[in-house]
C-alpha cells in the first residue's frame, strides 16, 4: 500500500508541467534507469540459472501456452494501449 503515495508524491509534480520540454531531464533518467535495470539483469543471470536449472535439472520451459495467455494478452495490450 506504500506504492500509491509514493507514485502520486513523484508522479503529481510532473503531471503540473506546462509543456513537454520539462520532461526533458525525467526522460533522461527513465533511459539510465533502463540501461541499470539491463546491466542488473545480465550480472545477475547465471546465479539464478545455476540455481534454478543446474541444480534442480530442471528442464528449460521456453515457452508454456496455456489459458494464462489470455491474462498476459490482456495486460500487455492495456500497457501499450495506456
């Protein structure tokens, strides 16, 4: 329940902006942040591989079609679509 107030305390600042170029420096950090969250994600790989799949020998699922996609569907094509 934490998240609400602190979307709205950084989220309603930006939303008082006149015009776009005042989202010039906020665009800039969502970029850093994306690049981080990528580094973050290949440096931690191989630990949650070998634990998950070397360990367990567990087989790889690439993918797994089943009556969730429709949630998923749903989801992505609201997050597109927002």
């Amino acid at each position: 329940m934490i998240n609400i107030p602190i979307a709205a305390f950084v989220l309603f600042p930006m939303s008082l902006i006149k015009d776009m170029s005042g989202l010039r420096y906020v665009s800039i950090a969502s970029i850093v942040a994306l690049i981080y969250m990528g580094i973050v994600l290949l440096i931690e790989l191989p630990a949650y591989f070998h634990l998950n799949y070397i360990v367990n020998h567990e087989p790889i699922v690439w993918a797994k079609i089943d009556l969730n996609i429709f949630g998923g569907a749903a989801i992505t094509f609201f997050a597109y679509t927002c």
